[in-house]
C-alpha cells in the first residue's frame, strides 16, 4: 500500500478531487481528515471511505479563517496522531468573477481569500505539525490557468491559482531541508461541479473542448491518482513542481479539433 501507516489531511474532501482523493488516499492506507465547509458532503465522504473498508474523520472548516484552519490541523493530530500528508485542495470558482472591469471588490476578495489565504493558513498550521512527523508532503492545488491565459475571464480565480503556484515553489524551497515536499498539482478543466456548473450546455462544453488535445474533460479520479503519487513516497525527489495533469491543454499551440483535414500532415 503506498501510503500504509501514513495520515492524510484533505480540504474540499467533500466533493470532486477532494472526495476522490479521500477515497484512493484510504484505499492505499492512509488514515484521512476529511475536511470541508459543507458537513454533510464531508460526512458522505467519510461515510464512504468507512464503507470501502478504510479509516476517514471529519473536520468541519472554513479554510480561510485561521481558528478553522488551526483546528483542523489539531483534529488530525488528536484523532490519528500525527500527519503526513497536507492536501491543500479546496477552492472556489465564483460565478461574478470577470475581468478586470467586470469583477467586484467582494468577489476577489472572497475568491483570494478561500483560494489563496485558505492555502497559506493550512501551511502555516500544518507545516509544524508535518515537522512533528519528521517531514511530510503538502500539495496544493493550482489549475492550468496558472500557467495560461484566457479570453473567457475569471480574472480573480486565474490570480489566485498564480499565486497559489508561487507560494508553492517558495515554500517548497524554505523546507526542502526539513523533508518536507511541496508541490502544486495543475489539472486541467475538469468534469466536476467547479465547472460544469458554468459549461451547462452542449456548446458551451465543446468551446472549452476545442482547446484540450485529447478533446475530453479530465476526471477527479485522474487527479486523485496523481495527488497519490504526489502524497507518497514514490515522489521522494519531486519538490517545488507545477504537475500538469491537464489532457495536453498547455503543450496545445494548435488542437487536432482546429486542424483542417486538408491541412493536416
Ligand atoms: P468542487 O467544487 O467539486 O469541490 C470543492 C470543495 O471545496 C467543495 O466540497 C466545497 O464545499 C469545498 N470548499 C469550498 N470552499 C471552502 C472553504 N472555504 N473551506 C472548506 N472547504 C471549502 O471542486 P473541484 O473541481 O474538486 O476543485 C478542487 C480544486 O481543484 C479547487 O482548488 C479548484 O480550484 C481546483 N481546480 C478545479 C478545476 C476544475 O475544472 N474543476 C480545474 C483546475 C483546478
């Protein structure tokens, strides 16, 4: 079992990458804090994992206020007695979230303080509890569009996910040597609530589709598999990466959809 004998701490568990994640983390032998604002998707996520045999608790959070985020920390270490693993994964997507004229004050600042503050806070409480535990693995979610730009605008969201990246490489680099990994997982568009509460149409999905080379959304189960390698030990060299796992989306100049046939090689 690749994460046997380890304690893992993930936010947003109650739905999507965090649930998913939750599930294989348990499977693979991890003991799991479930943490999340909505208490009754935490607790079918938890529910869940004990069904399938595996070992979960709930914490309930707002990652984005400090007592929640101290006491979460403090749930995992009280119930499984350490923690190893800190997966920073919760994060919005807020449905006014514009451009730069568009975006009202309210909505950056709600977007940077669950997408950005909320990581910080689960590194400033987690990182002496995965000192504690001689060292550990923290990832943290970013996104694709912390690497690219678009022209359908969430300009807050696509800040946020940019600064989630840079704190990831500094801290990846302040800790390096106290055995503590830090890395930023990037997916892609993905076919969970986040987004598809947005792409509601047939159309709407295709004109994202167009952009991603293997012409489907990825799925929080695909995500989940690379946060495992991230969480174990198999990644005992990865620090400070942006881990893509995004259908090709940022190697795409040109998709094969956007291609003519007349026109192809
Ligand atoms: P999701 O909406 O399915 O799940 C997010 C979970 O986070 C929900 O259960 C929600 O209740 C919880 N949450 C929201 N605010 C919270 C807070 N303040 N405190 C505690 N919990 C809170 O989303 P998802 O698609 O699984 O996204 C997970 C992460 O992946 C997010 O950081 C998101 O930005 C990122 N991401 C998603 C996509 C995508 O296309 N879905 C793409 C790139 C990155």
């Amino acid at each position: 079992m690749r994460l046997e004998d380890k304690v893992a701490l993930i936010t947003g568990a109650g739905s999507g990458i965090g649930r998913e994640s939750a599930l294989l983390f348990a499977s693979e032998g991890a003991s799991v804090m479930a943490v999340d604002l909505d208490e009754d998707a935490n607790a079918d996520t938890v529910a869940e994992v004990r069904a399938r045999g595996g070992t979960a608790a709930a914490s309930h959070a707002d990652v984005s206020h400090a007592d929640d985020a101290r006491s979460m920390i403090e749930d995992a270490e009280a119930t499984f007695g350490r923690l190893d693993v800190l997966f920073n994964n919760a994060g919005i997507s807020h449905a006014d979230d514009a451009d730069a004229v568009g975006t009202e004050e309210v909505v950056w600042d709600l977007t940077m303080d669950v997408n950005v503050k909320g990581v910080w806070l689960g590194c400033k409480f987690g990182i002496p509890a995965l000192r504690r535990s001689g060292g550990g693995s923290i990832i943290n979610t970013a996104s694709f569009v912390a690497l690219m730009g678009a022209a359908t605008p969430q300009l807050a969201y696509t800040a946020s996910k940019g600064a989630v990246l840079s704190m990831t490489r500094e801290l990846a680099v302040i800790h390096a040597r106290e055995g503590i990994r830090v890395n930023a997982l990037c997916p892609g568009p993905l076919n969970t609530e986040l987004l598809m509460k947005y792409l509601d149409t047939p159309d709407k999905k295709q004109r994202r589709l167009v952009h991603i080379p293997m012409g489907r959304f990825g799925e929080a189960a695909e995500m989940a598999r690379a946060a495992l390698y991230l969480a174990s030990d198999e990644s005992s060299y990865v620090t400070g990466t942006a881990f893509t796992v995004d259908g090709g989306i940022t190697a795409a100049y040109v998709t094969p959809d956007a291609i003519a046939p007349e026109a192809s090689p």
